[in-house]
C-alpha cells in the first residue's frame, strides 16, 4: 500500500529530525541520571508508545485541528510542559534518596513498570512539536491512488518511534553508565539528581513557551 521509494524517504527524513538532540533527548537523559538506566529504556518505550499514539491521531484527523486550531495547541503544550515541570521538580526534592535507591537492589513490580511507562508515554503523548511534523509531512507521502490514506500514515507513522525508540536507547544507555559513576559519591549523587530535575523544570518551561510559529 506505500511504495518502497515513499517509506525510505520518509525514514531518511525522520532520522535526520530525530537523530538531531533535541528535548526528547535531554528528557530520557535526564530520567537515566535521576532514576537510572533500566527505567529511563522503560520511559523511552512509553515515549514512542505516545508518540505512535500521535501518529493514529493524525491519521485520522487530529493533526489537522492541532494546525488549525490555537486553543487545541495550546492545550497539548501546556498539559505536556506541566508534567515536565512536575517531573523535575519531584526529581529535585527526592535528590537526596537516589543513594539509597542505588544501595537497595529491589526488584521492579508490575505496578512499577506501568507507572514508568505511563510517564514516558504522557510526554511522547502531549508533544505538540511531533504532533506538528508529521501533520505536515506524513500527507505529503501519501498517494490517494494507492489506498487508504489513513492506513498509508500508520505505516509510514512506525518510522517516528521505532528510529526514536533506538536512538533514545542509546542515549538511555551512556547516561545511565554515567550515572554508575556518580553514584560512588553521595553529593555527586545529589548533584545529578538535581541537575537532571532542573534540566526537566527547563524543558517543560521552554515548551510552555514555544509558538507554532505563524
């Protein structure tokens, strides 16, 4: 249903927009640092959930309100600058306990793990930077003759987060080797864990910011 020529330039396109740091990239590093390795991979899963999530949206016609429609916009930029902010700021009161969460080897429960997914999926959700790129690309490779348009934007929409989703991994995985060596020192211990919350306060304050542009 989408041509072989169409999907690559699309993924060519993807990488280059995704391969670029942006602040997807300083959030998963930010959560390697404050809540280590295994649940920041856990969070970059839950972000590229939330961002396929986006792709479906706009499939089937959310990105074309989103284009047009400030208040629409401006909701979904708020909502996902808020929970940055929260992020960072819990991320900077608990500083203190990531000795201890170091020290304890305690395993993960379901709970756990769906919680952590949750916040990585809430952020990929209520990205309106993404939601904005691929209104106004994944169109432009679909070809009406070929068959359904929404279902051509589903395939073409896998680009997004299985390229993020490998990306965002590695960086997961070096910042969380980084983090290894921090946690030999309490007070670098606290430092990180506050840098990474402010870094997350930053984040979600620049996009509360940000214009669409016209």
């Amino acid at each position: 249903m989408v041509s072989g020529a169409h999907f690559a330039a699309f993924a060519a396109l993807t990488f280059l927009m995704v391969v670029v740091p942006g602040p997807s990239v300083l959030f998963t590093i930010s959560r390697a640092l404050t809540v280590g390795r295994r649940d920041a991979l856990l969070t970059v899963v839950g972000n590229s959930v939330g961002v396929y999530a986006q792709v479906v949206a706009v499939a089937f016609g959310l990105g074309a309100l989103v284009t047009t429609s400030a208040a629409v916009f401006t909701a979904i930029k708020v909502a996902g600058a808020a929970y940055l902010v929260y992020l960072g700021i819990q991320a900077v009161r608990h500083r203190r306990k990531l000795t201890d969460a170091m020290a304890e080897k305690v395993r993960a429960t379901p709970g756990r793990v769906v919680a952590v997914l949750r916040v990585g999926f809430v952020v990929g959700f209520a990205n309106p930077k993404s939601i904005v790129f691929l209104a106004a690309l994944l169109p432009q490779f679909v070809d009406p003759a070929a068959g359904s348009v929404p279902g051509q934007m589903l395939i073409l929409g896998l680009c997004l987060p299985a390229i993020a989703l490998a990306t965002d991994s590695a960086w997961a995985l070096v910042a969380g080797t980084a983090r290894a060596w921090f946690a030999r020192s309490p007070k670098r211990l606290e430092l990180v864990g506050g840098t990474g919350g402010l870094v997350m306060i930053g984040l979600g304050t620049g996009l509360a910011f940000t214009g669409r542009g016209d």
